[in-house]
C-alpha cells in the first residue's frame, strides 16, 4: 500500500528557553510505580517524590496537560513547511496497565517539523482528556507520541493530540474493538493486530494548537513539542467504557491534573484571515 503525506500548518521555531534530560525521555512502562488516585500515596500528586528521576512532575515549569484558553493564545496564519508521513506497520495492541497503547514495529513513518524528523513510535488513549479547551474537559484524548534519538537535538519528543466527545464510534477504534476486549484488565497482555496505517487514525487537521510542555506522565520529560488539534472527533460510550474496563481499576479515569501555564506561549495556527 503506498505511503500518503498529509500537508499540515506548524508554528515558526519555538523559543528555546530550557534544557532537555534526554536520559528520562522514555514514558514508565511499569504501572506498578503510580497511579491516577488523587489521594493516593503513587498519585499525580507524589509523582515527583517517588523517584529522583521524577522530580519534573512536581518541579517542572514546562508540564503538561493544559488549559488552552482562546484567550492566552496567539492567533498564526502562515503556513510552514510541515508534513506528516505515515506508512502501514506491524502493530501490538498492548494493556500497560494504566492505558491501552498501539506500538508499531519498525518504521512507519515521521511528523516533520521545521525540517526535523521525528518518527512515530506509538499511540495510546487517555480517559476523560488530559488538555481542555477553555475549561471544557472532553470524554477522551488520543496521544500520537513520536521520538528522535539524535543526542544533539533539544527538543527529541513531539506529541499529536486529538480530543474526542461523545457522538459517533471513531472508525478507527471500531476495527480494533475486538482485540481490546482480548486484554481487559490483564496487565502485560498483548494482541497481535497485524499490518495497521496509522493513516486510519486520521490526524491531520488545518487549525491546531501548538506549544511547548511534557510528557503526561512519569518521568513527565520536558521539552514535548506538543500540537493540539482544534477540531474535536467523535467516539461513542461503548468505546470510552471498553477503554475503561480494559485498564485497572485505578487508572479508569487515567487523565493527569491540569499544569499551570507558567507564562508559556501558545499558539493557534489555522489557515486563511487571522480573524
């Protein structure tokens, strides 16, 4: 099957204003370490305290989920030369324990931004979002997390979200419905899915949201360039309460307290008249 690439509107450069530890750049895969509970002791609360390596989720300034406030926002026309380019993979559909994530084997393509690759890894969702928009909290976000390994570059991660409310099954999730239901609640369980397009997910979007935060959970990395898209899709209640059912108990609800801004810049760029 042929490649496609998908033209997209990316942000000038972003202002370099910290410092990236690539050594914590990877998200934890051992559930076992936190939890989502808000008093509990592994909660996002304690994040910070649990490892030394951790100490970004409770000191960072860059952290991410976020409110995106139409009113903080700095509104860009311009186009910049920015592309997607997704190929068809082999993928495992895996229970991590606190979320259901896809991991493709191989390459299957890239995000490019501002001329830098950095290829796809893996996808997985988060139950109800993480950001909101305008204070609004919508019913599920889907994080694209792509990663270049090049120890010279300051910003090696760059996340896709796509926000999701209750409405019509997303097509792409309807395909893998079975193979979720494989894994419920069973930790380190797997599920071959075969040859799969990340294309299917369909990402791309004319108007997004673009700023400069972390990873949402431990180590909670700074420096993800993070891109947002405005447009929210469709997901129907079945396929959020599989999801839900799917991970443990503690992790139903697997969305991380909003950050604070911190002053950040953040950008809205769509096409057409700024107004």
């Amino acid at each position: 099957m042929e490649s496609r690439i998908t033209s997209l509107y990316i942000l000038a450069p972003l202002v370099i204003s910290c410092i990236v530890l690539f050594c914590n750049a990877q998200e934890v895969e051992d559930e076992r370490e936190f939890d989502y509970g808000a008093k509990s002791e592994k909660g996002p609360r304690n994040w910070g305290k649990i490892k030394k390596e951790w100490g970004a989720c409770n000191n960072g300034t860059l952290q991410s989920p976020i409110d995106i406030s139409d009113k903080r926002v700095k509104i860009i026309s311009k186009p910049e030369n920015t592309k997607v380019y997704y190929k068809v993979g082999n993928a495992t559909l895996k229970n991590r324990g606190h979320d259901i994530q896809i991991q493709w084997k191989g390459g299957v393509g890239s995000l490019f931004i501002n001329g830098t690759d950095y290829p796809l890894k893996y996808a997985h969702w988060h139950s109800p979002s993480e950001h909101t928009i305008n204070g609004r909290r919508y019913d599920m976000e889907l994080h694209l997390v792509h990663q270049n390994t090049d120890p010279n570059l300051i910003y090696t991660i760059a996340v896709v979200g796509i926000l999701y409310k209750i409405g019509t099954p997303d097509p792409f999730l309807s395909k893998i419905m079975t193979n979720i239901s494989s894994i419920v609640d069973n930790k380190d369980s797997e599920s071959a899915l075969g040859m799969v397009n990340p294309n299917d997910i369909q990402i791309g979007s004319e108007t997004f949201y673009r700023y400069l935060g972390s990873l949402t959970s431990p180590p909670c990395t700074e420096g993800v360039i993070w891109t947002l898209n405005k447009k929210v899709k469709t997901v129907s209640r079945k396929q959020v309460r599989l999801l839900r059912e799917a991970v443990h108990d503690y992790a139903e609800e697997n969305a991380r307290p909003l950050q604070p801004h911190n002053k950040r810049d953040l950008y809205l760029y769509g096409p057409g008249d700024s107004n």
